[in-house]
C-alpha cells in the first residue's frame, strides 16, 4: 500500500425522501443559488419541483442555467461563470448527473479565477478557489457527486480533458434512488459500465498488498453484476437503484483508489471517442474496456486478472490462471452486450479513420497513458482496431 | 437498504511517516494542547518523541496527560477535564489506542459541559460540543479515531458505558502501521477480534438488500483473516499491519454499518465482563462470538450464517444451509483460538458466578440487547454458559 491521505468531507444524504434535507444545508451555505440542470427531465419528472421547494422553504434566491448536455461543453462553462458573476451567485446546486454536476464544478472554480477557467484543463493550472457546491444526483454513473473532479468538452477542437482537485469536491449531495427510476435503459445500463470502468481503473494495478482497497473493489463490482441487470429490467426497483447509486459513488470518491497507483488508460482512450463522435461516455468504455484487458494481459498482469476472475466472477480457482484470465474478460464483455450496451465501435458507427491521431492525442492531454501497461501510439491503436 | 446520512469528515494521514502531517493540522487548530498517553508505551517505542517534535515545530505549547489504562476509567476523564480547565486546552491530542482515544473523546466533550460528565454516558444526555480531538493511533482496533463513539468505565460502580456523537468525530488521525510494530502477539491478536466483531455486529442484520454494505464487510473480514495471523507472527510486517491498520478504521467508521438496523449484542455481553473482570475487550469478545452467533442461528437467520460462511470462509455453495452456517461458525471460533486467543470463559478465569447480574445489567445498559435477535436475561445467561 502506498501513503495516502483520505479526505472525504462530502455529506451524502441517502434514501428516499432525502431532497429535505437541502433546505437546512443551503441555510448554512447560501446567500444567493445558480440552479444547474440539463435537458429538461428533471423537469418532467418532478424532480426540480422538489427541489425548488426546497429553495423556496430556505427562503434564498436563485436563478437557473438549465441545458448542459452530456459530454458537457466549455460553451456552458463560460455561460455558467458570466452568469455568476452577473447574479452575485455565492453557492451552486447541481441537480441531474454528472454533466450537469462537472459543469457546475468548472463554473464553481471558474468564477473565481482571473484567467480562462480553460487555464484549468488545458494548461495544467490548479484550482484553488471555487463557490461550494450542491448536488442532487438522477443518474449513477460518474461519482462527481462525491468527488472533486470534472471533464469538460472543448466542441471547436474536440478536446475533452479531466482535472481533479479537492476545492471541487461537494459540500453535500442528495442521493435519492427513487430520482434515477426515469433513467431509460440504455443510460441506465452505460451508467453501471462507467461504474465498473472507474473500479477497474483502480483496480487493475502493480500496487503491492493494498487488499483493503481491492476487496472492497471486487465488492462493489459483484454489487454491480447482481443489480445492473436488474435496474435496466425493472427500473423502479428500489434496492438494485439504491446499491447501484451508492456503489457508484463509493466506486469513485478515492476510497478504493488511493494508497495505490491507478491506471485510466481506458478513459484516456473512451475520451477521444467520446470527444469526436460525442457518443456516450458509459458505452465507450463497454466497448474499449475489454478490449483494454486482452490488450494488457501478460505474464506480469495475470496474477490480477486471475484475482477478477475467482473473486468477482466466482470462477473456479483450480484452473489454470490463463483460463481463468481469458474467460473473466469474455464475461466482462458478455455482460455489458446483455445490458444491452454497444461492445464494437461497429455498433455506434465508428470507422477507423481517426485511430492515430486519436491515439497521439490521448498521449498528448493525459502525458502518460495507463500504468498498469503504460500504452504506447501503437498500443492505443491496436486496442482502437480490435475495438471495431 | 434504509436511509442514511453519510457524513465522515475526519482527514487520515496514512502511512510510514505520517506523523510529519501534524503540524501543519496543528498549526491550523490548536492554541494549547492536552497531549493523552497510555501506559507508557509511547516514550518507550519512540512515538511520543516524534509527536512532540511536530507539536514543537508547531510552536504549541502543551502540557501532557499520562496513564490512561485499557478500559479507560472515569477518574482519568475528570483529571483531563480539570487539566483542560486550568490550562485554558482547546485542542486534544491522544498519541494510542482506542483507550487513550476514548479517554480523549470523554474529556473533550465534558470540558465544555456544566454538569458532571457521567450524565453523557448514565443519563442519556447527548454531547452538543466538544474540544477539537487529533489522534495519532498505535493499534489496530477499536475504530475510535475515524469514528464518534467513546466507551468510559466507571470503576466504583463497575459500568462500562458506550456513547457516540458526531461532535467527538476526531478532525485528523494519523495512522502509520510502523507504529502498530510493538504491539505484542496477544494484544494484536486481540485487536484483530474487535475488528471482526465490529463487523459481525453491523453484518449481522435483517435489513433487506444492503449489499454494498454486506460485500464491503465481507470484504474486510476476508483482510483480517488473511492478514490477522501474519501480523501476529511478524510483528513488523508492513503489509500486515497496513491492512489491519485500515480494515479496522473502515469496520468501524460507520461506511459498513449506515443503511442497516445493527446488533451490538456481542459489545453488550463483553462489556459486562471487561467491566467486573478488567479482560481485553478483544480477548472477550473472542469468547462471546462464536458463542452468540450459535444462540441467534436459526430459520430466520440462517441465510445471513450461509453468505458469510461462502463470501468470507469460502465454504461450498452447494452444501447445505446449516452445514455452512455450523462450519463458519467453528471456523471462527478456530480462527480466534489460532490467534492465542481465548475461547472460554475458563482460559481468563471467570467464572458463572455474576451472569445473571450481568444480564439484567447488560439489557440495563442498552436498553435493548441486539436486534439482530432481541436478548432476554435468560438468552444473555444462556450465552455466557456456553462461554464457560
């Protein structure tokens, strides 16, 4: 296990019923309150009603920028950060999923910066300010509902770039299963692989002896193989949307990341997929995952992929440890295509045309692709075309 | 799954060297400081002179409390109050185990309290403030320095009391698993015990599909099976004691047991005995168990025996409920047995003179002894003599 320093303050409020609980918190916090929303369902399905009663009983005012779209873009950043500053906003409610929740963190720090918040992405400028921030979260996915990290979209050069740094983090989210029954199957199904892809992205590493982290990884991925079918299913399932709710955001707000070396080769790739060809982030990552995995099993990785296999998978450990290898990645990927999600890049269109520059691009923005096989040009490329 | 509120705000410094983290936490907290020892283990080892070289680079000043032995005594908590009182305190700093921990705990919240400190543990009146607690943790254990709780004995009277408030949450614990290297084979052993009955007593729970809580606990228990034996033979093995280190923070810092209706029968009993016999809680609760678990299995508790003897023993899906739910059972008890622990009464001399005291007393204490299956006297009594 490698030092650490866990530092988790974000309140989670969880369970059905828990939007109550903001009006207290935005009474501690806010003088005046930029409501962050997407494409309109919460609007639809009575979700930010709930919410806005919660405002109103607070008694604090508030304006709106709704419309962030997945992928979210730096267009809305700037719209975000402009309005702020126009409005005197002192604090950020975030109600939908991660896009609207990363748009709010990069308006949160934006606002307080001199510079170009794209500074930030871009240029490897930290944040060190930002407006505090409130999330009511509709779709388990991304985990930004508890950590201090964020991906924005730059749409004219198609960059997609994540930073991460605790000011980010929010003061507290309200996790009520019962808000993401709407979530349709598709996006329910692309939520419970981004889920597993950010468990394997901290997983699948050379870290030696960090057994707290990796069995409570392999927990959160059998709490995922048991509910994911059954919340794309049934959606108004309360248990599968409450266990899949609260393993993704335990699945990324450091617990099972840190004292160890990660990895993140798989986004660093879905990014530049997702960047182009704008399909969505949870579906990229059911189709480079396991192709990702055969890519980086050898002799030095097999050990830990033998592990997925007897511990997630419930494969025989009497077999030998290539058998074991090779048939926990062909379940890997069975899974995703039995929730229904694309696994070729066939499926959602993607020719081969960009695979270099794609390839280049992604070593360009993260420095350094992967380190439990750290991924050369050649490497992305041929993950690329086995992915077709 | 029930609702929950997660709110877990103490910031962990984990790993060899930690301890460098103090001043700056130090600097930012702390006017004066009430620096609380244990038995002296701390200035034999080395610990207490790299903790006061940080509060020394801090430029604190301090003054110390000494002498706090395993179940901390009331007496000690008034001294500290009093200290604290004449030496205008306003952070304290507990350099041990989760006496020392607990001690701290119980001076900081009386400090602030016009009444007689007691009254938190006898009376049922909750702490509202307390004095900001720092801990630097010399044993793997009992959870106190991520977590609210304190457990104060009062020795005329011979109660044992328990009491949690968020307020006694420490701010920063730093944990370094060098510092658990002295910790002698018997008291690591013991260590090892409270873990697992931490859990057990969160695990153990009629609440209906709280699978990520269940498959995390699971997840710790599998680290102490595999890691309790090895840091008991190799005291100064990192990885050992790395892994207890934070599977014990994690059993007890509320993540396993939110969400769930949990037991604490176990705690009940063996608080009776450490409280008239002076044994390690540990040691105790090694005899209590094994022995509580078969008096609760039954019908209605046999699959939750039958998960945990396959997820956590690895026993045989395929045989029979009551097979695995018996062989988990005895494996356990075999486990504590293996560690040198004991097992029965008899080992640490106790013997059924007080039991049916001990019982009324016990359901006294909590009110209502476990839910997991709700103890009468005659259930406690029956219990204990098994134990003999």
């Amino acid at each position: 296990m490698i030092n650490f320093t866990h530092n988790i303050p974000t309140i989670i409020y969880f369970g059905k019923g828990q939007v109550e609980a903001i009006e207290a918190e935005l009474k501690k916090r806010a003088e005046k309150i930029l409501v962050v929303t997407g494409q309109g369902s919460v609007k639809r399905n009575g979700i930010f009603d709930a919410v806005i009663k919660q405002v109103k009983k607070a008694k604090i005012p508030f304006i709106e920028l709704s419309g962030i779209l997945p992928n979210p873009r730096l267009k809305s950043v700037y719209q975000g950060i402009e309005l702020c500053k126009k409005e005197k906003i002192d604090f950020i409610l975030a109600v939908g999923g991660g896009s609207v929740i990363d748009a709010s963190k990069a308006i949160a720090c934006g606002v307080l910066y001199k510079g170009d918040v794209w500074d930030f992405f871009s240029k490897g400028v930290r944040p060190v300010k930002a407006l505090p921030i409130g999330t009511v979260l509709t779709l388990a996915a991304t985990g930004s509902e508890m950590n201090g990290n964020t991906v924005i979209t730059k749409e004219d050069t198609k960059r997609k770039l994540a930073i991460g740094s605790p000011v980010l983090r929010p003061c507290f989210s309200v996790l009520d299963p019962e808000y993401t029954y709407t979530v349709n199957r598709y996006h329910t199904a692309a939520g419970v692989a981004d889920i597993m892809a950010h468990i394997f992205e901290q997983y699948f590493s050379h870290t030696h002896a960090a057994d707290v982290q990796d069995r409570i990884a392999e927990a959160l991925l059998k709490v995922c193989l048991k509910y994911g079918p059954v919340a794309c299913k049934k959606p108004a399932d309360y248990d599968a949307r409450a266990n899949i709710l609260w393993a993704g955001t335990l699945a990324l707000n450091d617990l099972i990341g840190e004292g160890k070396e990660e990895d993140w080769a798989s986004h660093a790739i879905e990014h530049e997929l997702s960047a182009i060809y704008d399909i969505s982030h949870g579906a990229g990552l059911a189709i480079v995952v396991p192709n990702w995995m055969k890519h980086v099993l050898s002799g030095k990785t097999i050990n830990k992929f033998a592990d997925y296999g007897i511990n997630v998978w419930g494969i025989d450990k009497h077999k030998a440890k290539e058998s074991i290898a090779f048939e926990a990645i062909e379940k890997t990927k069975n899974f995703f295509k039995t929730l229904g999600l694309p696994v070729t890049l066939k499926e959602v269109n993607i020719p081969s045309d960009h695979f270099l520059k794609m390839a280049q691009s992604a070593i360009q923005d993260w420095g350094k692709v992967g380190s439990f096989k750290t991924l050369a040009e050649r490497d992305i490329v041929s993950i690329l075309k086995s992915s077709l």
